[in-house]
C-alpha cells in the first residue's frame, strides 16, 4: 500500500510525503510523488488528508459498552474495537480500585487476550490504578478499596501479570515510596495520581521511581493554606518538575480550554501525555453506564459529553476517544496538530519506555498507522500493516 502525497505528521512536524507499507511494515517514506505504485499495490491519493503513527492510550478503562474490570474477552474486545475506529492503534488496559479477587481476574483475562483482536487496538501491558490512592483525592475510585501498600500484596500482584508497565500510587502513603523503588527495580513505572502529596512529597516520590502524574488536576491536591503559609501540592509540581511525564485528559470537559493552554505552553509537548481514561461507555452520548465491572462497580450517568457520578459533584471518567483528544488539543488547546499528534503517539511511548519500538513512523517498524481528515475524523487505521478499519465502515462521523 501507498499513501501518495499525504500530510504526514512525525517529530512535531508537518510534510508532504509518500508512505509505503509492505508486509506489515513502513518500508518507504519519501517526499511526495517520488514514489510509484508497484504491480498489484493499493495506491491510495491522500491530498488534503493526514497520516500518524496510530493513536497510544495508556490510561483507559474500557469502551464500546466494556470494562476491562468485567474480566470478559467480550468486554476488552469491544473497548479494543471502539477505540481503534477513532484512531487508536494501542492500549495500556486499567484497573481500577479493588479487592485482590477483582485484579487478579482482571490480570487473568489480560493474559487470555493480550494477543488482541482482529479489529481491535494491541495491548502493550497494563496500567494498575490503585488501590494505594488517598481516601481524600479518591475521585470516582470506589473508597471502600483504598488502602495503603502493602508488600506481600504488590509482590504477589506483580507475580500475577508480569505485563504490568504502570501504577499510580499515592505517594504519601505509609509504603509508598518503598513501593516505587520496589517497581522501579522489577520494570514498573510508578505514577503520582489520586494523590493529597505535597510538592516536596512529590519530589521525593520522582527519587524513587515515579515517573509521571496521572490525569492533571483530575483528584490530586494543588495550593492549600496552613496557619497563613501556601503549600504547593501535585498540580504545582507537574509544572515544576521537569523529569515527570503529565497525563491530560484533553476531552474538553474534564479541562477548559485555558487549563490546557497553560499546560501546553509551560509544561510542553515533551512531557505531555494525552490520555482518555475512558470508561465503558465511551462512544455513548447520554444516559446511564456503569464505572468498573458489572458486578460490583458505580453507577454513572453520561452527559454533556462526559460521565459524572450521580450526585453531578465529580466526573466519573471519560467518554473520549483518541481522535477527539487530538482535535480538542489540537484546536482549543492551542498545540496544532503536529503538536497534538506528538503528544498522542511520541510522548506515550516515551513514558512506556517503548520509544524504540513504537510511537514513531520509522522504516522498518511495525507499520501502526492512522489516516484522518484537517477535523481528526478518522480514514483508515492500519495494525502491523493490515488495515483494521476503514471509514465506510463507521456508523457515524463524530
């Protein structure tokens, strides 16, 4: 296959080019109309459209009416499929807060499904959200599994599903700082996220193994004040420390637009990770949907584009999809698309430490394509070279 005289997008820049893919793989790329069609290849005419390194989620709990916490193929296939037809080529699968029996099912069908689907996004390992988060920052995280860390526990976790790349922990925990360097030695990124830590809390936590923050000003402390002194929390230090990677949830409800301008300009597109944290009701518009598994998660209702508790006093997670954190950051964020598309793919990977596989087109890789229009409505999505979704195929163009 072809993509002749395409926008593509790589390394924070914008060309005309020529893309070849050959047995699953990009095999060229060249400026554009250099390259011609060889006997029985799809050529496609791509001018007005853009072509990406597919979408990287490293923070999402389901879709396509699935969670991953229902331990089912059927609900990681339909968040795996739902999130490839807007453009994700990969995802980092996320628990949620619970018991050891609810992780340990959900590690269980990892290890069943990660081979993948056939229409669906890959899984590169998993993300474990908890349940070592702050009882005060616990957001849409059921409190009745929070707990501080406890070894024997996180030993035997990790034991369980040696795919795990993520944690997010509560750094002020009783524990948790023995956890990161613990998680650090055995591969695992730890993340600062559901978090009441104080900015020097923070930056011991970036000493012993944390790598990022998950979900900015999503449940996490910011400037509080203590017999007159401000103290500076989480929020504070994602722009204070250089050596942490930033999750945003660029669906447009979670932040306003000045919120991810600020991010943009003073954090950069170099640590800024965009993320969805969907729940299972991502693709849905309205009505009621469930956080966590059917058996024993929250009900949540979804509306105005996003999921909320019942109460309305806190979002519940996201309805998003890739291609709507690339629009909303690449138009109201103020990044611009080359931008935006950096912060969706490169940036991902980085903060996986799989830059050397994934995240960029290269010659020679794993040819993990999107192509989508000036409005980040997706074309055509390509896995390891085979196209698992093209447009006609949608149901709508949202």
């Amino acid at each position: 296959m072809i993509f002749s005289r395409v926008n593509f997008v790589e390394n924070r820049a914008v060309s005309p080019a020529d893309v070849r893919v050959e047995n699953g793989r990009v095999a060229a790329i060249a400026p554009a109309g250099a390259l011609r069609p060889l006997p029985g290849e799809e050529a496609l005419c791509c001018e007005g459209l853009y072509l990406s390194h597919g979408f990287i989620d490293i923070h999402v709990h389901g879709g396509g009416t699935g969670d991953f916490m229902d331990a089912t193929a059927e609900a990681w296939h339909a968040a795996a499929a739902l999130h490839l037809r807007h453009g994700t080529t990969a995802l980092v699968p996320t628990t949620l807060a619970a018991d050891t029996k609810g992780l340990l099912a959900a590690f269980e069908t990892y290890r069943a499904c990660r081979g993948g689907f056939a229409d669906g996004a890959k899984f590169l390992g998993v993300h474990v959200e908890g349940p070592y988060l702050s009882p005060a920052q616990c957001g849409a995280q059921d409190p009745a599994f929070l707990r501080a860390p406890d070894k024997a526990e996180y030993a035997m976790l990790l034991a369980a599903c040696p795919g795990i790349l993520r944690w997010t922990i509560a750094p002020e925990l009783p524990g948790a700082l023995e956890m990161g360097d613990w998680l650090a030695a055995h591969g695992v990124a730890a993340s600062v996220g559901h978090s009441n830590a104080t900015y020097e809390q923070v930056r011991e936590a970036a000493l012993h193994g944390f790598r990022s923050i998950t979900h900015l000003y999503s449940a996490m402390s910011t400037i509080t004040r203590e017999g007159g002194y401000r103290r500076a929390g989480v929020v504070e230090s994602a722009y204070l420390l250089p050596g942490l990677f930033c999750e945003l949830i660029a669906d447009g409800r979670h932040l306003p637009p000045c919120l991810l301008q600020m991010a943009y300009r003073l954090i950069g597109p170099e640590r800024l990770c965009l993320v969805t944290d969907a729940m299972r009701a991502a693709g849905q518009t309205e009505g009621e949907s469930i956080l966590g598994s059917l058996a024993d998660g929250q009900r949540v209702i979804i509306e105005d584009g996003v999921a909320k508790m019942p109460d309305r006093t806190a979002f519940a997670g996201s309805v998003c999809t890739g291609d709507r954190l690339v629009r909303t950051m690449a138009g109201a964020g103020g990044a611009g698309i080359a931008d935006a598309v950096h912060m969706a793919t490169a940036v991902p990977a980085r903060a996986l430490g799989l830059e050397q596989v994934t995240g960029h087109v290269v010659v020679g890789r794993a040819a993990d394509l999107v192509l989508f229009d000036s409005d980040v409505r997706v074309r055509l999505v390509l896995v390891d070279g085979a196209v698992r979704f093209r447009a006609e195929e949608r149901e709508d163009e949202k």
